[in-house]
C-alpha cells in the first residue's frame, strides 16, 4: 500500500484556502512577499486583506502583522498552522487595518466553524471577527453560547483542515 498526498496541500495552503472561500474569493491570487512578515503573504484585494500562514508558535510576528495593517490599511490574518498536521486547531493573530479608525489587534485567536461561517474567536468570551464575503469584520458578540459550542466549532474548524489534508490511499 502507498500513501499519496496531493500536490500542493499543507497545513498552510489548505487553512489559507478555507478562509478564501469563506471570504467568497473566487479569483486567483499570488504569493506576495511583505516586508516584516514570516512568508509571502495572499491580498485579496477586494476584500482589503493579507493572510499569511506560519508554523512558529506564538508570539513571533504578533507585533509585525499590526505594524502591517497600519502602513498599508489592510487587514492582517497570520494563521499558526503548526498543530493543523495532527488534527489540532488553527492559531491566529488577527490585525484589522481596513477599519475606519486605528488599527484593532488581538492574537491567540482560533478557527471556527458553525453551520455555514467562519470565525475568529477569542479564548473565551468577547469581540470575535467573522469572515464572510464582506470581509473580516469585528462583531462584539461571538457565534456561541457556550464554551462547549466555542469547542465544537473549533473542532468542526480543525476537522475541516484535516479532511483535506489526510493521505489517500492508493493500491
């Protein structure tokens, strides 16, 4: 039995391509490098984002993707893919540049998914971002209720990335 993974599936390019859907992004976008960022970064112009994916842990570039956001008026997504191999949640640092006043910022955020959405949330309770064809936008209320609903759609998140990312099986 040999095991084969497709081409050009990681940890990265998978959770950076379950945000372009959820973002509704339909055309085809390039690498770009940023100065201060970990990797070359995905703009999706029309949506005024950068999302940039890294395996180093938290807190390494927590303060460049801020610094990012300000200088270009976008807003910053650094995922934390380094658990994503083996099923765990999806880290990120979200820095949102596009808003009308300063640049709002929080890290240790996670992927999560509920019946048709994607967001950003907090370890706990607060402001969370959704991601949806408009963009990110900052809602002060997050999607659940409950910390086991919180738990749940992280996993739904993780799961998500996972499915792709499991080697197929070819005789």
């Amino acid at each position: 039995m040999d095991t084969l993974i497709p081409l050009g599936c990681s940890p990265a390019s998978t959770a950076i391509g379950l945000l372009l859907e959820a973002l509704g992004a339909s055309d085809s976008y390039d690498y770009l490098p940023v100065r201060r960022l970990p990797s070359p970064a995905i703009h999706v112009p029309e949506r005024d984002a950068l999302i940039v994916a890294t395996s180093a842990a938290s807190p390494l570039f927590a303060a460049q993707i801020e610094a990012v956001a300000a200088e270009h008026h976008l807003d910053v997504v650094l995922l934390r893919v380094g658990e994503a191999r083996r099923g765990g949640p999806i880290g990120v640092d979200v820095a949102l540049g596009s808003l009308p006043c300063a640049v709002w910022a929080e890290r240790g955020f996670t992927l999560y998914h509920d019946a048709g959405s994607a967001w950003l949330v907090p370890a706990l309770f607060g402001a969370a971002v959704s991601v949806s064809p408009d963009g990110f936008c900052l809602e002060m209320i997050p999607p659940y209720a409950s910390l086991t609903e919180r738990e749940n759609g992280i996993q739904r998140a993780a799961h998500a990335c996972n499915r792709i990312l499991q080697p197929a099986e070819v005789r």
